[in-house]
C-alpha cells in the first residue's frame, strides 16, 4: 500500500478536525496538476472532488473549447462562477479549478470564506511538456503557445500566490506531490488555529 492509498483514518487526527467543513481548493496554471494530485488529495481526505471545468461541461453539455469559441471567454468566465458558487456552497469537498478561476475578485473572496487554496506552482518548462499532450487549452491557441503561458504566469502568479498554501509541483509521481499537500495542509492548520481539544481549554 502506497501513502496516498492509506485510508483517511490514517491521517492525523487534527487535520481532519481541524479541517472541519471547509474545501480544499486547489488554483494554478494549466498544467499544474490540480485535477491528477487534487483526486488524490480527495481519496486521502476521504471527502468527495469535482473537477470544476468538467462541472462546467456538464451544466452547459459543451466541452471548454467550443464554450470559449461559441460564447467567448466573458460568457464562459460568468458561468464558471455560478458553477464555482455551488460547489464551493456544498462543503466539505476537494475542487480542483480552472487556471482563471482565481483571477476573479468575486470567487476568490469566496473560496478564502469557505476553503483552504492551495497553489500548485510549477515552472514554464514542466508546464509546456504538460499541456502540449492536450490540445484543449483554448488559450494556448496561438502561434507562440510559449509567449501566451509566460504571459499568464506573469500575470497570475502574483495572485495565486496569496493563496493560503503553496506547493512546488515537478517533475515527480503525483502520488509524492499529493502527500506532499496533505502535510503542507496539516502544517497550516496546526500554524494557524490551535487543535479542537486546545480550544476548549482556551
């Protein structure tokens, strides 16, 4: 059995009280890995993941690519809130987002009232060896996909770096950055509110 096949009851115990109701929602580029380690992450927790861009599809029976082609990335942007809304309303849950979900202020202010975000950072390189075996990136649509994933990183790294937890996804199994994750999150936790039975002394 691999540490991410270990059952929730295996998990320390002031991570899944302390965790309580909340998310944990993770935010990063394309190609980070939120869906891959964020299903892990789930299993871990024991508590249910939605992939928000596959919630999407589903609410609006088209796929990402025709969404952004059909309605435009305004339209898409409004129905990814609604759609982030809900799950992040239905807790506890692990959702993993899609790359401009946490530029919005609006779904930003929500998941910091609802959730714990975690940040899947990675470097251009690892990125670009990741989304080139996929061709459903709308954005990257361009004839230098390499200039538009620079220009993103440019631009949204600084706001996912507020996010409450950062982790530095490479090259690596998904399995090790998903554990990764889990003592990140535990780390968090006990740095930022004390254990449930430390509380009731308090």
């Amino acid at each position: 059995m691999t540490d991410i096949e270990k059952p929730a009851a295996d998990l320390p115990k002031s991570l899944l009280e302390t965790l309580g109701r909340r998310n944990v929602v993770f935010v990063g580029l394309m190609g980070a890995g939120k869906t891959s380690i964020g299903r892990r992450v789930a299993l871990r927790l024991g508590i249910p993941f939605f992939d928000s861009d596959h919630e999407i599809e589903n609410a609006s029976r088209m796929t990402i690519p025709d969404l952004f082609e059909t309605y435009g990335e305004t339209e898409f942007r409004a129905l990814e809130e609604r759609v982030l809304h809900r799950l992040l309303g239905e807790s506890p849950r692990v959702i993993s987002t899609g790359g401009g979900a946490f530029m919005n202020p609006a779904i930003r202010d929500e998941i910091r009232a609802t959730s714990l975000s975690v940040w899947l950072s990675a470097d251009l390189d690892i990125l670009m060896e990741r989304v080139k075996k996929r061709q459903n990136r709308p954005l990257l649509r361009a004839a230098d996909p390499v200039a538009v994933m620079k220009r993103l990183m440019d631009e949204r790294y600084p706001v996912y770096g507020t996010a409450d937890i950062v982790v530095k996804t490479r090259d690596a199994h998904r399995d090790i950055i998903a554990e990764e994750v889990i003592h990140a999150l535990d780390g968090f936790l006990r740095r930022t509110q004390p254990a449930p039975e430390e509380a009731s002394r308090q």
